[in-house]
C-alpha cells in the first residue's frame, strides 16, 4: 500500500467517526428538541414558579430538579409552615429562590427583568378552609389581589417578549375542585365545564382568582390554564390539613377529631401525581383551557382515618392496643361540603395522563416519610401551630360518630 495512503488511514477513519458522531449528535439534538417541551427550546432560562415552598410547590421542584434539566426560579413569601421546606432543595444548582409576596408587583417585575422566566406554574395560595373561616381577608388579600397584582406584572412581561418566546409561554394556574361546591352521593363528579358553586372562603377566594386568570387570557391574550385538583396528599404537607395532622396528634398520643359524621368524602390525590399532571399541562395543555386532575381515590374521612390507623399500627406499633382508640368525633365544621370529586377524563385523552399511586400506596408512602423526617415536623409544630391548634380544636364540642 502507497504509503501516503497507509498514513491517511487512521485520521481518514478518525475523521469518519467523528464525522458520524457530530451527524449522530446532530440528529439527536434535533430530535430532542423536537420532542422537548416547547419552553426547552430556551434551556438557559427558569420556569418560575409562585408558592414553591408550599407544599405542591415542593413536591414539584423536588420532582423537577430530579427529571429535568431546566433551571427553576422559585418566589415564595414565606410564610407561616413553610420556610423550612426551602432548606432541602437550596443546594442544587439548577434552582433560584427569591423571597417575595406574589403581591408585591416592584419586586416581581424586577425578578421577571433579571430571571426572563420562559413560563410560569402559579401555586402560591392561602390554602386552608378552616383558617379562611377565621380570617377570610387573608384569603382575599393572597389569593385574589395577590394573584391579580401578579397577573398584571406578568401581563407587562409577556407583552414585552419576542414572538418566539410568546409561543412557548405559559401561566399555568393552579387551583382546586372546591370552587366547583358540592357533590351529593348520586351524583357525577365534577367536570371542566361544571358551574363554580364555592361555599368557603377559601373556595370563593380560588374561584375569584380563577376569573381574573381567565379574564386576563381574554382580555390580553395571556395564554392561560387553569387546573383544578382534588385533595392532595404526601410529603411536605403542612399539619394543619386532615392527613398529616391525624399522623401528629396520633403519634403525639392526642385525639384524631373528626369533624361530625366523617361521612364526607374526598377525592385523594398522592401529591407527585399532581406534579406528573401539571408537568403534561405545562408541556402540551392547550391556552386557555382548564383541566380537572383527581386521584380516583374517592374515600369517606372516617375510612381515611382507620386506614391511616392501620399503617401506623404497622410501622409504628403502640406498646398495647391500636391508633384507632384516639379516633373522636367532634363539632363540625361549618359549612362542610359533602362530597368533592372530579371526572380526570380530559387529562387523560388530551394529554395521556392518569394517577398511578393508589390511595394505599401513597398513604403508606406518606406515612413512611412522616416518620423518616419527624424532625422536619417538630420544627414546623411551633407557637404558631399551637395557637391554631388551640383556636380550631379547643372549643369544639364532641360530636355523635
Ligand atoms: P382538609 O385537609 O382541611 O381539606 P379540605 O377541607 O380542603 O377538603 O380536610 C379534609 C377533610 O377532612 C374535610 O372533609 C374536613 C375533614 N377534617 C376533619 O374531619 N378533621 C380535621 O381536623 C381536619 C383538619 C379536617
């Protein structure tokens, strides 16, 4: 062989693999962002997210930073029950954190000047029905002129984009079933196109904020959806709602109180479900549509409770008899809607998404979560939770089971 050949040999076949490998890599990335989500065509940018400290907004980071690799920018006043969340997700280098009332349209549009947030999840609420009984203006002030002062700063943001970062922005809003109202046993869940009938603060402070997210759509073109979720469960979840508060008062060795009957039902949704939803509304829900997500886990509060009873039992055993003897019945809560439920189905043909943990699976995950990190709950337990604790359960009569 011509020696001049023999030496171009290995560069020619060096030359052709790399030559192959930037085809390959080439095809692959085109590829990629074919089948990416549309807001990763700008991968050096954050989606924003409002409330992360919270417990959905958590989960979602948590989940986020695990399965993507886009940066997150986390805004979050911080308030009562959460600043000890942001603790365990303030190391990853993919994530932000400014803390700042969603109210406050200064320092928000300063943080849309530096951060350029390619779409936006809006979970920051006041969240609690027995607290908006107490003090429905909190409810008012976060949840409606909170979330219109954000819609505004967000409204002058997206105005000002390039068009093609107009077409892979979302504001996806977050907000439950409850603005829905109530269901009687017979009747069907809720679906998208059900009336808002709210019957708590709380509800109607949500179904408030859900017209203005509308209205801004309308009105500005904001491309806007909407979410509604059933009840939420797992980790995270501050104790003052049913399931992480029967898990403190039970290994706390204090009463489990059920409102009246028990006989209510909710419709429980493991939380990084939830997370799952939002990730397919965000990448592929169409603007201005809202989306029911539920767990399909629709249980009675007492079956709840002896089903949670039953898996402390287990993981936790007292030195005689079961959690179940804590279980007591008191007054209940006024205005307590019956029955929640909603009809997933859209979520499901449209964006090929359903619940996967089941409610025994996500419970005896939550459970093992609670135990593994008491810690994190005798922190957030503090003089703040016992004043609530003695506001809300102090008074309250027992009742008949
Ligand atoms: P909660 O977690 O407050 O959610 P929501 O009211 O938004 O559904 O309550 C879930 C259910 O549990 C609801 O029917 C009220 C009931 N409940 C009790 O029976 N006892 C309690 O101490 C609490 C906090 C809730």
């Amino acid at each position: 062989m011509n020696r001049h050949v023999q030496f171009l040999l290995p560069f020619g076949s060096i030359g052709c693999s790399i030559f192959r490998l930037i085809l390959f890599e080439g095809i692959l990335y085109i590829l990629k962002v074919a089948v990416s989500p549309p807001y990763f065509r700008f991968p050096s940018r954050p989606l924003l997210v409002t409330g992360g400290a919270g417990f959905i907004g958590t989960n979602f980071i948590i989940e986020w930073l695990k399965n993507s690799a886009a940066t997150i920018l986390n805004i979050d006043r911080l308030s009562y029950g959460n600043r000890c969340n942001v603790e365990n997700i303030m190391e990853s280098s993919k994530y932000f954190f400014a803390q700042c009332d969603i109210g406050d349209l200064e320092q928000i549009k300063a943080l849309l000047a530096e951060h350029r947030p390619v779409a936006v999840i809006n979970f920051a609420a006041e969240t609690h029905v027995d607290r908006s009984i107490r003090s429905p203006e909190n409810f008012v002030q976060t949840n409606v002129v909170g979330t219109l002062r954000f819609l505004e700063a967000i409204q002058s943001y997206f105005r000002a984009l390039p068009d093609k970062e107009k077409d892979v922005f979302r504001f996806v809003h977050v907000s439950t079933d409850e603005v829905y109202g109530t269901l009687s046993l017979q009747e069907a869940p809720f679906e998208e196109t059900s009336p808002f009938c709210p019957n708590s603060p709380y509800a109607a402070s949500k179904a408030a904020s859900d017209h203005f997210v509308r209205a801004f759509g309308q009105t500005f073109g904001l491309p806007v959806i909407t979410t509604h979720c059933s009840n939420n469960f797992g980790p995270f979840q501050f104790p003052e709602k049913f399931i992480p508060l029967m898990i403190h008062n039970a290994l706390k060795g204090k009463p489990l109180p059920i409102y009246g009957d028990g006989e209510q039902i909710r419709d429980w949704l493991y939380v990084t479900d939830h997370c799952s939803a939002l990730c397919r509304v965000l990448e592929a829900g169409r603007i201005g549509e809202t989306y029911n997500i539920g767990g399909n886990n629709e249980l009675r509060n007492v079956d709840v409770v002896q089903v949670l009873c039953d898996i402390l039992d287990r993981r936790k055993p007292l030195s005689h008899g079961s959690y179940r003897s804590q279980i007591e019945h008191v007054e209940d809560r006024p205005g307590h809607d019956r029955r929640y439920a909603v009809n997933s189905k859209k979520m499901l043909e449209e964006l090929n998404w359903s619940a996967k943990e089941t409610f025994f699976s996500g419970l005896t995950k939550t459970v093992d979560w609670y135990l593994s990190h008491w810690d994190w709950m005798e922190q957030i337990t503090g003089s703040s939770f016992q004043e609530w604790t003695d506001y809300n359960y102090g008074n309250r009569t027992r009742a008949q089971a």
